[in-house]
C-alpha cells in the first residue's frame, strides 16, 4: 500500500484570513489534502461598538484594545486588555480577545490560558470551546482537543469547518474510519469546498475504499483544477486498483502544475518500473535525484530497477547510498 504524506491547512481566523499550507513528509508515495479548517472566532466586541460610560475606564479601555487587535497590533492589545482586565478579571469576552492575540502573535501557552479563563466565565460559549480546542490542538494535546470541539458542535452542529476539524484530529490519532465519518458530515454541509472533498477522499484511502476515494478526488478536481497533490492522491488511488496507465495520466498532470516536487517524480517511477518501464523510471528517478541528491527512497528506487536490469554493480552503490553507507 502507499505510503502517505500528509498537508493541511492551519486555522483560519476572520473570513478574509489568507490561508498557509505546511507539509509533513513522510515516505515517497501518494501526498493526500488534510486541511487544517479551524475557524477561531471572531473578537467578542466590534470596534464601532459604543463604549458604556457606565463602565467607565474598563469599557474605553478594552474598546481601544479591540482596535488595536483589530488593525493587526496584538501586543499592545494585549496590554491594553491586561489593563481592562486588572479593573474587571471577570469579563469572559475580554479573556478571550487576549487569547486571540496571544494565537495570532504564535505563543499557544498563553493563548490556551487565556481561554481556560473565558470559559471558566462563559462556560456556555461555543466559540470559546472552539478557541480553547485550538490552542490545545496546536500545543500537540489532540486528544483534549477532541474533547472540547465535541463540545462545541451542540452550539455548530451543521457547521462544516467544526466537522471537517474534526476529521483532522481524528486523522492525527490514527482512526481513519471516525475521520471518514466526520470529513463525509463536513462534505455534506461544505459540498464545494475542495479541501473537504480531498480530505474525505483521502480518509477513504486510508480505509481502503479506493474507488470511492477516486469520485471525491474527481470532484476535488472539478472545483480546484489546478491542485497537484490531488492529481497525485488520484494516481495512488488509482495504482492501488491496478490501473497503471490512468495513474501515469494522473501523475503528469501533478508534475506539469508542480515540476521540481520529488514526490510526484518518484512516484511516476515507481508506477513506471511496475510496468517494466526501466528505462523511462531511471529518467525521474535521476530527476528526482537531481532536485534532492540524499533522498534515499530514490536510491532505493533506483537500486531496484539497476538489479532488475541486471546492472549490479551499480545497484549495489545506490543501496549503499539509500543506506546512508557512503
């Protein structure tokens, strides 16, 4: 079976947040969407919101503070909410903006925090769950983070993003088959969003449900025609059902959009040499070598198809090579 890579997306905060992939490398097969879709929400007061007076000094001060977290300045938003905070530490919604600050700026300790504290005061505000699972599923803790957006679908329940979280987290702890559950509730309320469809294309790869992974990657597709690792996951599923010559097509159009990815040059190798296409498998392989010179499953690649053309000697030095002997 392929091996998989995994690439996803990491939350996405207010509407217009653009959006960052990251990869996770793993062996030299098939690299399959996991979009990371986790909507944090929004600060809990607008700026244009009129201040209070009754509340005095907390209110224009946690007002300001909104501004300047609004206009991208978290740390002196931060100080400002302290400063609110040190008048009035019992207001959840301001607790939470400090967290929102702390994940924008990166610090995760203190972001998550900051939301134990807004749900210890709003123990009934889905949106903070959400914020608190985040920062618990940043800090590696995914199993509570399961806990808490499990919590929050009674305030989402028909929210795609919540499901196709998720789906993700359930992914990470390596139980594919309540991840196809959750990506397929995400598809059904997300049904144009591509990074869904290739999510759940994805989880029915892992549970090895290959053609129904190909009719969501093909709708992937449709939606997002020019997303190599699609076209690439597609090939995989494809190599899994026998059919070689379709992954090849599969393959090429994922190197036409992305030439210098080692991964879809190796796999096309690979899919060649289980044709018997030696020679045509050497020329990727020797491309792949050429963009990353120590990727070893190359070596290793290569080393098969020396021996199966009956190239010993050489294949003896690309085993050394893919061992890390010379």
């Amino acid at each position: 079976m392929s091996s998989l890579e995994t690439l996803w997306k990491h939350f996405k905060g207010e509407k217009n947040m653009s959006r960052s992939l990251t990869g996770c490398s793993r062996k030299n097969k098939a690299k399959p969407n996991v979009f990371f879709e986790v909507t944090e929400k929004h600060l809990a007061v607008e700026v244009n919101q009129p201040v209070d007076l009754v509340k005095g000094d907390f209110a224009v001060l946690k007002t300001r503070a909104d501004a300047l977290a609004k206009s991208g300045a978290y740390a002196d938003a931060i100080q400002r909410y302290h400063c609110a905070l040190q008048m009035n530490s019992r207001d959840g919604e301001t607790w939470n903006n400090v967290g929102y600050c702390y994940a924008r700026l990166g610090d995760w300790e203190r972001a998550l925090h900051a939301y134990q504290k807004a749900h210890q005061l709003l123990p009934k505000s889905g949106h903070v769950m959400v914020n608190l699972g985040m920062a618990l599923q940043k800090l590696g803790r995914v199993a509570e983070t399961l806990k808490w957006w499990n919590k929050a679908l009674s305030s989402f329940p028909e929210d795609g993003e919540m499901w196709n979280n998720l789906g993700y987290c359930w992914l990470q702890l390596g139980d594919h088959h309540k991840a196809t559950v959750c990506f397929s509730k995400a598809a059904r309320y997300l049904p144009d969003d591509p990074g869904v469809l290739s999510n759940l294309a994805f989880s029915l790869f892992r549970v090895g449900r290959w053609l129904e992974a190909l009719d969501y990657y093909d709708l992937a597709l449709r939606k997002n025609p020019r997303d190599a690792t699609s076209y690439n996951n597609a090939g995989a599923c494809l190599e899994e059902a026998g059919r070689y010559l379709a992954a090849l097509h599969c393959y090429d159009r994922a190197i036409s959009l992305e030439p210098q990815n080692t991964s879809w040059l190796l796999n096309k190798a690979a899919c060649l040499t289980k044709l018997g296409r030696f020679e045509e498998a050497r020329i990727y392989i020797d491309q792949t070598l050429h963009v990353q010179p120590g990727c070893r499953p190359a070596w290793r690649l290569k080393a098969a198809v020396c021996e199966q053309t009956k190239e010993y000697q050489e294949a003896v030095v690309c085993y050394n090579k893919a061992w890390g002997l010379e």
